[in-house]
C-alpha cells in the first residue's frame, strides 16, 4: 500500500513509498482492528520531523510513516474486539505505553521513561497511509455527526488534557471558581482551547501576535473571546517573585489519555450544536491524496493563512 515516510535524520525526505499492508493478526490477544484512514492533519511536529530535527523510525528499519492526527473507518476488527465494528468512525491516540507505572494504569501521557513510543514521531508508524492495524484500546469511536471534523480529535485531545490539568491544579484552592483564562497563541491548539474554556462558562481571552482583523481572529469572535495582539516583555524576577508572593504554578502539558479522548469527542459534537459550522472553518486546507506529498509539506510550511492542513487519503 502506498504511505508517505521520511527518513529520520535526513532533512526534507519526504516521500511517497509502497510499504507492507497492516495486517490485524499484527496485534496481540485477538484485539487488532484494521482500519481506513480518510484524513490525517499535519502540524508543526511533522515539519520538524521533516526538517530531522528529531522522530525515529521503528526499531530494524530506515523510514517512518508520517501523521499522527487521524480519522478512519474500522474495515475489520479480532476476535476478541466487542466494543467497535467495520463502518465505525474512530481516531487513535498517539503514545504507546513504555514501563513506566504510568504507562502500565493507561496514562503513558504521563510517562517518566526517557524514551516515549509515538505513532508518526518516535520509534512507531504513523496514518499517512491507506490503512493501519491497531489495538482497539487505542481507538476512539466518534458519532457520525463528526465525519466532518473529526480530524480535529487529536488536537483536540491535547487541548482537552491541558485544560484538566489547569482544573486538578487549581483544585488545591479549595474554594477556586473558574471564571476567566487567557489563551496565548491562537493556532488550531489555542482556538480548540478557547473553544472548551468558553463552553466550560468562562470569560476567554486569546493573545497573539498578528493585527487583527484576520481569519483567527474572526473565528474567536464568533464564540464570543476577546483577541489582544500583544508583545509582552518579560520581567523575569518580577514574574518570579509574584509565584512565590501569590502562589502561583506554571506546568507543562503534552499528549493526551484515553479520557482526553472520550471528553474531546463531546465537547466538538456541543460546539457543533452551540456553533454550527465553526470547526469546519479551521480545516482551512485540504490536501488529496497520498500523492500530493509535496504540496501537504508546501503548503504546511509556507500557507500564511493556515490553520489546520490535511491530507484526504480517501473520500
Ligand atoms: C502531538 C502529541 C505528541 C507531541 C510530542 C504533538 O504534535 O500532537 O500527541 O505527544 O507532539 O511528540
Ligand atoms: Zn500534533
């Protein structure tokens, strides 16, 4: 079947290559699902990966399929899979557990191995290709409504995670009330943030550095967040000294659980409901065909008005 890969470590090798088909017996147990993918997005990760400046290719072998945002159809499931079946809709996560206890409780989005698996980033495969095989403990059905968008899911996910973790933070206040939060960057993460923050009830507002009026901008406005184009300085001790004096905490946040998933999945079907038609506004360019492997990179790199590329490998 037909794929596009890059070789890790050799800048701007992207290409378009016949690789084995996937097969379900390929998984363990009786899990395995076989499944078609109809779009997969590209983002940041997949150009720098293009640009090696890090992903690996899985152990004993010289490439690595690209994409880890996808959406598909199940074609096939094992056995011992009663929770999906072919004709379902689903999108798999990205990072496969490692040894950590993290990943051994199904949270290997919290791994403290050094090393992490990555479907399309580190040392495993990834969706642009014309099928992939997978346990179904990886995979997320979504409801027929979301055929549309659902390409969204996976950074979606990653919004979703970021923002639980800003509530078990602020949980240590006892009497905390969320009413307001600030977004900084509004790229297809901080316009899904803002979007969950709004449906959650707060008062949002988005900070870049781009003069408005302009796509993402307008997008905001229509969920009602106030955008500030802002260069900030940063008074460093300053900043230092107000977490100490008011208690404050920064994190770091990346991937998503399986629950990201399944929370990601209701909050773009509300937005459908709430804002119909606004998520299909960030799927800005669409790329067909596993074939137009140079215009997917082109147009990732170089479209200014861009918010989510994506590749339609099948209609
Ligand atoms: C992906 C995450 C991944 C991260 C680090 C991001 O682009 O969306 O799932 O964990 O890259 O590799
Ligand atoms: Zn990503």
């Amino acid at each position: 079947m037909k794929a596009i890969a890059v070789i890790p470590g050799k800048p701007d090798s992207i290409h378009l290559r016949d690789v084995p088909a996937p097969r379900l017996e390929e998984v363990p147990d009786g899990r395995g699902v076989l499944v078609r993918v109809l779009r997969v997005g590209v983002d940041g990760t997949d150009k720098e990966i293009n640009a090696a400046e890090y992903g690996a290719p899985p152990p004993g072998e010289e490439y690595l399929i690209l994409g880890h945002e996808s959406l598909g159809r199940v074609e096939a499931v094992g056995p011992a899979v009663a929770e999906l079946a072919a004709g379902d809709l689903v999108v798999a996560s990205v990072r496969r557990p490692g040894s950590s206890l993290y990943d051994r409780i199904g949270l290997q989005d919290m791994t403290t191995d050094d090393v992490y698996f990555e479907r399309g980033i580190n040392l495993r495969h990834g969706y642009l290709a014309e099928l992939y095989a997978e346990s179904a403990d990886f995979l997320v059905r979504l409801p027929e409504a979301l055929r549309e968008v659902g390409v969204l899911l996976e950074p979606a996910s990653v919004a979703e995670k970021a923002i639980g973790q800003a509530w078990e933070i602020q949980r240590r206040l006892r009497v905390w009330r969320p009413r307001r939060a600030a977004v900084l960057g509004t790229g297809t993460l901080g316009l899904l943030a803002s979007l969950f923050l709004r449906q959650r009830g707060l008062e949002v507002v988005a900070m870049g550095r781009v003069e408005p009026p302009f796509l993402n901008s307008e997008l905001l406005a229509a969920i009602g967040v106030t955008y500030l184009k802002r260069r900030v300085e940063i008074p460093a001790d300053r900043i230092n000294q107000g977490f100490v004096l008011g208690n404050k905490v920064a994190f770091g946040s990346v991937n998503a659980s399986r629950d990201d998933f399944e929370r990601g999945v209701a909050d773009l079907v509300r937005a459908e409901l709430t804002f119909p038609g606004w998520l299909a506004r960030l799927l800005t360019h669409r790329v067909r065909g596993l074939e137009s492997y140079r215009e997917l990179m082109d147009t990732l790199t170089t479209a200014r008005d861009a918010i989510k590329v994506f590749c339609e490998v099948a209609p």
